[in-house]
C-alpha cells in the first residue's frame, strides 16, 4: 500500500493531543515550531490560555551584548597592575600589559 498525505514525514503536522476525542489535531496548516511541537494556530500554547499571540518585536535591546562583565573589568585593573610592577608577572606579560595601558592613555589625550 502506498503512503498516505498524513504519513509524509515531510509534511509538518499538529502534535496537540485532543483528550476528549482520544486523538492528535494531526491538522497540517500554518503549522509553527514551539518547545511542546509542532502546532497549529488554534492550539498554540496562547491560544490554550486564551491569550492572543505575541506579536514579532524588535528583539534584544542595543546594549544587550555590550554590557561590561565583571571579568573583563578585572582582566583591565588586572593589567594595570603588571604594566605599574605591582603584580609579577612574565616579561612579555609585563611588555604586553605596558604596551596596552600606554594605549589606553594615548586614546584620552
């Protein structure tokens, strides 16, 4: 026997489970992808909740990924303190780190 529409695995299909008809939704239009499955627009989990789905925003906002983590912080005072000799460190380190706070001063001239 041959494969029928609903058996195509390449055909997205709702995944919802209908417990008062003991089946799945198996519905096959405008399907999107959510963490519980597949879904289609009448059993997405907004429209469960009778809420109405979230519209597309801009996303994160600018200085999302921008944001100074404590550990770069501490890398700069961490170099500060090998270019003014008080933390030992290898010569090239000590190169290094003089070369990159003469750098940094440069820039506020």
């Amino acid at each position: 026997m041959g494969r029928g529409v609903k058996d195509d695995p390449q055909r997205p299909e709702c995944r919802h489970w209908i417990g008062a008809e003991r089946r799945h939704c198996r519905s096959g239009e405008n399907i999107r992808a959510y963490l519980t499955g597949p879904r289609c627009p009448i059993h997405t989990p907004s429209a469960l909740l009778g809420k109405p789905e979230p519209q597309p925003g801009p996303g994160l906002p600018t200085g999302a990924w921008t944001t100074p983590s404590p550990i770069s912080d501490s890398r700069v005072h961490d170099a500060q303190a090998i270019a003014s000799g008080k933390r030992r460190s290898h010569p090239g380190q000590y190169r290094a780190a003089q070369a990159a706070v003469d750098h940094r001063s440069e820039l506020n001239l």
